[in-house]
C-alpha cells in the first residue's frame, strides 16, 4: 500500500518528523505530511506555551487510544455506548526524568446504568488499546545521529 491512500509507505511501520522552528517550538508532521501539529514547552519550562508538550501529546495519545478501543469493543459486542470520557493522570520523578505511573480512567452514564456492563468494556478496551499495550512491557528505544539526506 502507498501513502497516496492514507496507508503507511511501510507495513507495520509509523513514521513521524519533527521540525524544530526556534526555542522549544516544534513542528511534527504524521503520515508523510497530511497531518502537522504543533509542540512546545509550558512558560514555566522556558517555552512560548504556543503547543502541548511532548508529555501531554503521549499522554494525549493514551487517552485518545484507550477511547477507541472501548468504542470499538463495544461496537464489537454491539453494546450502545452512550458517552465517553478518558482521563489519563501521570505521576512523575523530577530528578529522575521519567513518569514513573499511567492512571487511565474510563467514564460513562453506562457505569450507572449497567457497571457490570462498562466495567467489561474497559476491561477488554485494556487488551484492545496498542499504546498502553506497548508502554505496558516496555519497548526498546534506539537512538541514532545522522547528517541530513541532501537530494
């Protein structure tokens, strides 16, 4: 499959750059440029505060999974779900530089209706979400410094 009709150029492989435009700013383009987004540090941190920091997008992007996978199991099992919000709360150790917990909170009108029910979701959207199921064991990070490839 091609990048031309929204596919990955590579299977099983995602693709992101980032751009760094002066200060902390930088710019991140997904899926060979059809979508770019901005990140940047809090004033507090030295930013502009004109973007989400990094931690915010990861932890962004745990919420936004999780969310789609408990619609997707409970499309899956054909369950009305008539609301969602996800929560994600990250404790972290300063000095050590690293988050140290990943809190995820599931809610919904269903939780009164039918807790059993929603509580089932959540349960089985855990199994279905593939960020927190890469986080979860940990996965190897490689490193690399490079000169620009000049055409």
């Amino acid at each position: 499959m091609s990048a031309a009709n929204g596919e990955p150029s590579s299977a099983g492989r995602r693709r992101l750059v980032a751009r760094w435009l002066g200060d902390y700013r930088v710019e991140v383009s997904a899926r060979d440029g059809r979508f770019k987004f901005l990140s940047d540090e809090a004033f507090a941190d030295g930013g502009d505060d004109s973007g989400p920091m990094p931690s915010e997008l990861l932890f962004g992007s745990v919420a936004a999974c999780f969310a789609m996978a408990v619609v997707w199991v409970a499309r899956k099992r054909r369950q009305t779900l008539p609301d969602l919000e996800v929560t994600v709360r990250a404790s972290y150790d300063r000095s050590a530089r690293r988050y140290t917990e990943i809190e995820i909170e599931a809610m919904s009108t269903l939780a009164e209706t039918d807790p059993r029910g929603f509580e089932t979701l959540a349960r089985l959207a855990e199994q279905v979400c593939w960020i927190t199921r890469t986080l979860e064991p940990g996965v190897p990070v490689l490193y690399r410094a490079a000169a620009p490839v000049r055409p």
